[in-house]
C-alpha cells in the first residue's frame, strides 16, 4: 500500500505498482471456498477425478482467484491521505484466462489506470489487474477493478 496525496492524485495515471508476493492455493483454501459458494464441482473438490481431466489436478474456482485480489491489494493499493473507507465498486471487465491448478502459486500486477473524484472526497479509481501463474505463460486473470476511497 502506497500513501497518496489528493493534491497531486493525476500523476498516478498509469501508475505501476510492483508485483505481489506470491501466494499458493491449496487444497484446503479451494474447499472452503466451495464450502462458501456451494460450488462443490468435481473439478475442484474432488483430487481424484480431477486427475482423470485434461488439467491432471484440481483447479481453483476462478471467482476463487478474482477474490484474491482483496488480499493482493493490500499490497498494490494507493490509498488517498485521508480516506476513512475503501469500497468494492465493481468491474469493468473480468476475463479468465488460464485455470489455475491446486499447489500453484499465483501474484497480482497492478497498474492504476486512473483516479477521479466523482464527487467531493470521493474518489474512483480504475486499476488494470493481471494474476499471474508461477511457472505460467498465460495469466490466471485479467481485470479492469473500480474501487471508491471515501476521503475527509
């Protein structure tokens, strides 16, 4: 997370953040996902006909993977000095790319593609996310996120 004043917030077009630390998914964390959603697919819960797929393993769920990006942007985020409330605004565009297999380790890429104030002490921002797979040519996950920073 990077500290930022709102006097100056139009310098932090394109700005790009470094990659996360990695992280792995296991097994234990794609169950209690599905345990949440109630996605309980083979795919994902069930190790041994999930070896009998063309993946070879389990996967996680690729809202799984997005979800993520609430853990990652405590690393990536820019946070305005002052603001007293982060809030989920949604998506622009999610594509998934590439699944991700139980034991793999995956980080986010940001770049914030552009911070706005809509109103008084609200601010949008746009960020370009990609979740990158250790190992992977191919990207997890590419999207577009919107989050609004409440600011006193």
């Amino acid at each position: 997370m990077k500290n930022i004043s709102r006097t100056n917030i139009e310098k932090y077009a394109d700005y790009q953040a470094e990659p996360t630390a990695w992280h792995e998914v296991t097994q234990a964390q794609i169950n209690a996902f599905a345990d949440c959603t109630l996605d309980h697919q083979f795919i994902h819960v069930d190790p041994e006909a999930a070896a009998k797929t063309p993946f070879g393993a389990t996967i996680a769920h690729g809202f799984l993977s997005l979800s993520m990006l609430s853990h990652f942007a405590e690393q990536f985020s820019l946070v305005i000095d002052g603001t007293v409330m982060g809030i989920n605004y949604g998506f622009d565009k999610v594509r998934f790319l590439n699944p991700v297999k139980v034991g793999s380790r995956i980080r986010a890429h940001a770049t914030t593609l552009d911070i706005v104030e809509k109103s008084p002490g609200q601010f949008l921002s746009r960020t370009s996310v990609i979740i990158e797979i250790e190992g992977e040519e191919k990207p997890a996950l590419s999207a577009i996120w919107l989050g609004m920073q409440i600011v006193a």
